[in-house]
C-alpha cells in the first residue's frame, strides 16, 4: 500500500474509532436522559448552552451553530422545548428580525436535576472507554 493510502486509512480508522466513541456516549445519554428526565440529548444540550450563556439567551442561529443542528431542527427543538414550559422566544429588541430563545424557570430547575444524570453518565462511558486501548487516546482528549 502506497504512503498516501497509508494515510488515508489512517485517517479514516480515525473517524471511525471517534465515531465508535460519540455512538457509546450519546447511546447512553440518550436512554439515561429519556429514562429518568424525559429530555433528549438535544434538548438538554440546547437547555444547557442557553443556561451557560451570559443573559441566558441566544438568538436562533446562534443557537444552532452551538448545538450543531440546522435552523429548522433547531427551529423544531425549540418549538418542543417552547411547549413544554422550558424555554421561550422572544424578538430582539435592537433588530426586529432577530428572534431570541431563553431558558425559563422550569427549564432551569429541569436541567439541574438532568445534570448529575448527565454528568454521571459521561464520566461512566468515558471510564469504560479509557479501558479500551482503541479508545483510551481518544478519551484522554476529551477529559483534557
């Protein structure tokens, strides 16, 4: 095999094995989150950006960008999130066009008791991971 595929395989036995790390960890969030919060990945992910920004809201692209979902998942998400009383949106005061998104109250107190799930979940597939010598590398990348 010629240097040049060489590095092709390499990089894509890279992807793979990254890919391989991402299904473990968003496979056991999701039923974890499901299970005990009724939030999907995603929506804790959007529930926590919005809570980490300053003022605690994003306008939609933003937001978007941040959760890596195009606008119209994002749109949907949000709506989702919107009907269940955790998030609310808003326009913008300095541009009309500008449509904010904001964690509520009971957004906030959700995604509090959804953290340690979160949190403990992530820990515990990262520390199985570490034992796979195919993963460890990977996974010393994301603790770091």
């Amino acid at each position: 095999m010629p240097l040049a595929d060489d590095a092709v395989e390499a990089r894509a036995q890279g992807w793979r094995t990254l890919a391989a790390l991402h299904a473990k960890i968003e496979d056991k969030l999701e039923r974890s989150l499901q299970k005990e919060h009724s939030l999907s990945v995603s929506e804790y992910t959007v529930l926590d950006v919005l809570a980490r920004q300053d003022g605690w809201h994003m306008r939609m692209q933003q937001l978007a960008r941040a959760v890596v979902l195009s606008q119209s998942a994002t749109t949907r998400l949000v709506t989702r999130l919107e009907n269940r009383g955790l998030l609310r949106r808003y326009l913008c005061e300095d541009d009309r066009r500008g449509i904010y998104s904001e964690v509520t109250q009971a957004g906030f107190e959700l995604l509090e008791r959804a953290r340690p799930t979160h949190d403990g979940v992530l820990k515990e597939v990262l520390d199985e991971a570490a034992a796979l010598p195919e993963l460890a590398p990977l996974v010393a990348v994301v603790r770091a």
